[in-house]
C-alpha cells in the first residue's frame, strides 16, 4: 500500500531527494539524512524519509502560537520519530526531548543525532547533548508503567486503523491533564477515522490549531496541526 506524497511548493522542496537536508530553525542549522534507496509504503521504512508533515510540526514550534519562552525546561517525547526533525527542533527551542520509535527503526535518527548534536551544541553552550536521546516505544507491547511529559508530539502518526487502540493507550499512559500533545496530520483515507471515533467516545476534545501559526505554504493544504485535551487515562 504505497504512501501518496503532497508535493508543495516551498524553499526546501528542491531538495527533497537529497540524502541530507538541510533546513534553518530557530537560527541553527539542521542536517537531516533520509534513505530514499528503499522501497517505503505505509507499513514499511517510514522512518527513512522526511515527510511534509515533520517540517509542518516543527516549524510550529517556533511560531507566535507558543509565548516566548514556551520550550525551555519542557520535559518533551516525540512519538514515531522517523527521522528525529520535530524532537530537534523543540530541543533546540530549549526543550528536554526523548525520541521515540521502534527499536528497527531507530538506526535513522541515531544518525540525525550524530550529525546535528555535538556540532549544534559546540557553537551554542546552552544547548545540552544530555537533554536529548532516542530511545524505542512499541505501542503494542509498552508496559504498564505510567511516565507523564509537559509534551507529546507526533507527526504522520495516525494512519493504520489497526494501531489505532494502542496510539491512544500509549498517549493516555504519557500524558498527564497537563500535558499538551501536538500532532501533525493529514487524512489518507487508509481507515484512520478508527481513531478519532475513539477519540470522541472518550469525551477527548481535538481543536485544529489555526492555519495563521503554519508556514505559508501549508496554509492551504490538507495538513492540519491538532491538539488533543484532556488526555490522560483515569
């Protein structure tokens, strides 16, 4: 089941089959490595590339929509990583961030990390390489332990109607009533509304953030940036 690209034009869409990717976030530059040499479908090596709605995310953490100040000190996850974008950028913004995926899938931002931290950190001393790690999260076999983030993100996360039941599991064991989660989305018609059915049975409230805190030229897209409260599991 192939993956549909929305192609768009932007700054960086010349360079979306580079091998790295360069982009500029809150003053630093951002190294980015993808593997388009392998096959990548709904199910499979997702990880290995970056997807339009990880620059969307991303660049909204650093938007008007977050008073000054917002990330420093925040105690963040971002789920299914991929490449690692998103989580850079709210460490970069002063963020405490835990990348998470599969273990199989954790190779790519293991390498994001290689390329970005020591180097980003040397020229910006408030920057910390201990306050960001990648570390693998299974939703299916995650444990019962209940660890609560100031933020959860996500991006392209919600797609396979079958893992529907254990996103929400997995966000309701993180997050606490004061947690905020943030996720990019774009519908794809691959059975997600699964998802946002559970959603509204739980009286779980899904506001679409305002197109005016997207970069330009994801303001008339189908991509929306939403964010979920409250969120937490009795």
């Amino acid at each position: 089941m192939a993956v549909v690209l929305w192609k768009y034009s932007n700054p960086y869409a010349a360079t979306s089959k580079l091998p790295v990717r360069k982009f500029t976030f809150n003053g630093q530059r951002v190294d980015i490595g993808q593997n388009l040499d392998v096959e990548v479908d709904a199910r499979k090596n997702t990880h290995e590339k970056l997807w339009d709605g990880s620059y969307l995310l991303a660049s909204f953490l650093g938007s008007d929509y977050f008073p000054h100040g917002y990330w420093k000190g925040k105690n963040c996850m971002e789920l299914g990583c991929g490449t690692g974008l998103v989580g850079l950028v709210a460490w970069l913004h002063g963020a405490t961030v835990e990348l998470t995926d599969l273990e199989s899938s954790l190779g790519r931002v293991r390498e994001n990390l290689l390329l970005n931290v020591e180097r980003l950190c040397s020229g910006n001393p408030a920057l910390k390489p201990g306050c960001i790690a990648a570390s693998a999260l299974d939703w299916c076999t995650a444990s019962d332990g209940r660890v609560t983030y100031d933020v959860i993100l996500g991006s392209e996360v919600v797609y396979l109607p079958e893992m529907s039941s254990h996103l929400l599991r997995t966000l309701e064991r993180m997050a606490s009533l004061q947690t905020s989660v943030f996720i990019a989305y774009k519908e794809r018609g691959l059975g997600e509304a699964n998802f946002w059915q559970m959603l509204a049975e739980k009286q779980i409230v899904v506001e679409t953030i305002d197109s005016r805190y997207y970069p330009s030229d994801f303001a008339h897209s189908t991509y929306k940036i939403l964010k979920f409260s409250p969120l937490s599991a009795p």
